[in-house]
C-alpha cells in the first residue's frame, strides 16, 4: 500500500515538474572554464535555489560542500546534499545528478530561446532540461513524494548534486570524495545522466578516454610560391586520414559496449592563417579517442605518435601531441552488483520490460566512483537529445524516472 501511495504521488507532479524545469532552464549554470563571458559564473545560483526549494518542500536535511574557485562569484562551487532519511542508515541509496549545463551554441539553431522553457504537450524543450535536470528532477520528485506521503523509505535516500560535471569534475564529485566522501561500501548509487529511449539500458562500464591536440608546425609563406614554404595544413589532412589506422589497430571488440570497439575521431580544428592566399606554418586540430578498458591508452598514444612521426618526415614538419583529457577506463560495476539487480527489478516493475546491462563510450562522473570500488549504474529513460540544439525531455519519462527511483528506495 505504501508503494502504491508513493507511485500514484508521483504520477501527480507533471505541473511541478514543468514548474521546476522552468526555474532551473532560466539558471545558466555554466562553467567559468568555457571562457570568461560574464554569464559563465558556475552553479551558485542555481544551488541557492534548489536550496531553497528543497526547503520549501520539506527536506530538513541538507548540507553543502563548497569546493573553492576563485574564477567564479563568491569563491566556490556548490555540492549539495538532500537526505531523506530511512527505516535503516547503515546503507544509503544515492541519486546523483549534476548541476552543471553547456552553452546553447549556435541560437539561431534553435526554435525557441534555450533558457525559456518551452512545454509542447508532454515535450519540455530548453539547454539542460535532459542533461541533466532530467535525473535531478526524477530524484526531488521521488523524494518529495516519500516525504509527502509520510512514506519511510527501507534505507536512506540522498540525492546528491554535483558542480563541475561537463568541465572535468575538479570543483564536482573529486572535490566531494577527496575531502569529505560521504559513501560507504554496500550504498545502492544512481547516475541520471545516460540511457536509451525505451529505458532498457543499464549502463556498468565506460571506455577510457583520451583527448588529445595535434599542433603542425611547417614554414608560412606567401601561396603563389609554396616550394619555400611547408604546408602545416596540409599535413594536419594528410595525417587526421592516417589516424583511421588506428581503427584497424586497434579492432578489439567487447559487446557489452555501444558500439562495440574502440573509436577514434577528429574532432575541433582550430583557425591558422586569416586570409586564403598565405600557406599556414601551423595548424591545430583534435582527436577524440574512446578506448575499450582491454587497451591500454600509452599504447594507443604510441601507436599515434610512429603514425604522427611518419608524417611529419614526409612533409617536413614537426607534430606535437598534447593531452587535453585523459581518464584511462574504471573498473565495471559487476553485473550481478546489488545495484544492478535493484534498479532492473525497479525498470521491470515500473515500465514493465527487461532492462540490460551495458558499456558506453561516453564519460560520466560515474566513473570516480568505480575507481574507488563503489558499484554505480548510470541510467534514466531519455532519448539523449543533450548537448545538441533544441535540447528536450519527456514529463512523462520524468515521472517514470522518479517511479523507478522511488521503487528502489522502497525495495528491500
């Protein structure tokens, strides 16, 4: 009876989530790492508020780990923890979402203002609605109905949200487990932030990840005589083709991962030379590189550097790498992990289908946590519009989300 209460709570907030979204979508919490344009000013407003509206709604537990910056407002980025407090505290389930968004990029891509809310029917359309206010919203509607309904949940529930997703984590969840790590062995952890838009997926497992600037240094002269000149440009082609070597290279396949072997793709080029009729001496482009956890970074970066150098003998220039990123893969949550089991029997119950265990290229803050033996699944229903124009989420997978959510929480 108590879970049926709490579900059919939760099936009553699509007018709080709108009204939620809205707030949080007017908030543009970006990070200061972007660049220095006034409005990139971190997460504290947008942690001041849901301060506040936790409050509002009844959560009398909350703390906050501020992780120190100096590039932002007020010195620090926030870490807010809710805790909803259970039958039992010897064990915690924690949903743990990120505050953090990325710029809307080119606006005139987008069919509505991406910091105005636009509802169509069940569709909410705005920068962060799904990436990552999705799994932040599931997890306070989860809560608010436990504490609305006077439900005790079997264990604690504590959402955690987290700065500094999108930019590398420093002021986020390395801040959080480097100087006051609130987990223990035996937590049931969720990670919002992926899935599948049949809610099917369960993501245990990430390729390591490396990110890595090629920078060409020829000789600039004028175009009409290119013989006294080394064409920078040109060997940046010639070589972002030869890095296509590296698929053949590396060809291992695991299939528990989407897709299944390693990838390897240019990516960001920066601007040379301002006018057409002069030939660059330098040249600047990038690599994304999504490395299955059977390779080993070094030697992928090994195998780019004989293929760099080869290169750059035979057009007479110097390459040099640089990493922008490196996180080499973390261990995978077992498959048979309690929070593996939890949240597939939760799926089943709530959308009524057989959720999977699966890998993914793409890095989560999930991965922190497995390096330190913490099993974490990462998962909602969503159709992964983030990061692209007109980003959006569904209400009603919102709603779905928080059913799961609180079906865990009250799961033995």
């Amino acid at each position: 009876m108590e879970m049926k209460n709490v579900l059919q709570k939760i099936d009553g907030y699509s007018e709080e989530i709108t009204t939620l979204q809205r707030e949080l979508v007017a908030i543009p919490a970006l990070s200061p790492t972007y660049d220095e344009k006034p409005e990139h000013t971190g997460e504290a407003k947008k942690g001041a508020f849901l301060k506040t509206y936790l409050e509002r709604h009844g959560f009398t537990d909350i703390t906050s780990i501020e992780a120190p910056d100096d590039r932002v407002p007020g010195g620090t980025r926030p870490n807010l923890i809710a805790r909803v407090r259970g039958a039992r505290s010897d064990h915690t389930l924690w949903v743990m979402a990120h505050l953090d968004i990325v710029p809307p990029g080119d606006l005139s891509k987008w069919n509505s203002d991406p910091y105005a809310l636009k509802v169509d029917g069940d569709v909410m359309y705005g920068r962060g609605v799904e990436d990552n206010h999705q799994g932040l919203v599931a997890g306070v509607m989860a809560a608010r109905a436990l504490i609305e309904s006077k439900t005790t949940p079997a264990r604690d529930l504590a959402l955690l949200f987290v700065s500094d997703e999108e930019c590398g984590s420093d002021y986020g969840i390395s801040y959080v487990l480097e100087h006051q790590n609130p987990f223990k062995q035996g937590d049931l952890i969720l990670v919002p932030d992926g899935g599948s838009p049949d809610g099917s997926e369960v993501e245990v497992a990430e390729k390591g990840i490396a990110w890595l600037k090629f920078k060409i240094t020829g000789t600039q002269c004028h175009a009409s005589i290119p013989q006294k000149g080394n064409n920078a440009l040109r060997a940046g082609a010639h070589l972002i083709v030869a890095l296509d070597e590296l698929q053949t290279i590396f060809n291992d396949e695991d299939p528990i991962f989407i897709p299944p072997t390693s990838t390897f793709e240019p990516t960001k080029k920066e601007a040379n030379v301002p006018n057409v009729n002069t030939i660059p001496g330098e040249d600047i482009f990038f690599l994304d590189c999504r490395i299955l956890p059977s390779v080993s970074i070094d030697r992928v970066t090994a195998e780019i550097r004989k293929i760099s150098d080869r290169i750059a003998a035979k057009f007479n220039v110097a390459v040099e790498l640089s990493f922008e990123q490196r996180d080499d893969a973390a261990p995978a949550t077992p498959v048979d992990a309690p929070v593996v089991r939890r949240i597939t029997h939760s799926i089943k119950e709530v959308y009524g289908i057989e959720a999977k265990p699966i890998g993914v290229g793409g890095g989560t803050v999930a991965a922190a946590l497995r390096r330190l033996d913490l099993p974490c699944v990462v998962w909602s229903k969503m159709d992964e519009t983030m990061h692209g124009p007109n980003e959006c989420a569904k209400i009603s997978n919102i709603i779905g989300d928080a059913k799961v959510i609180a079906h865990m929480a009250l799961s033995e």
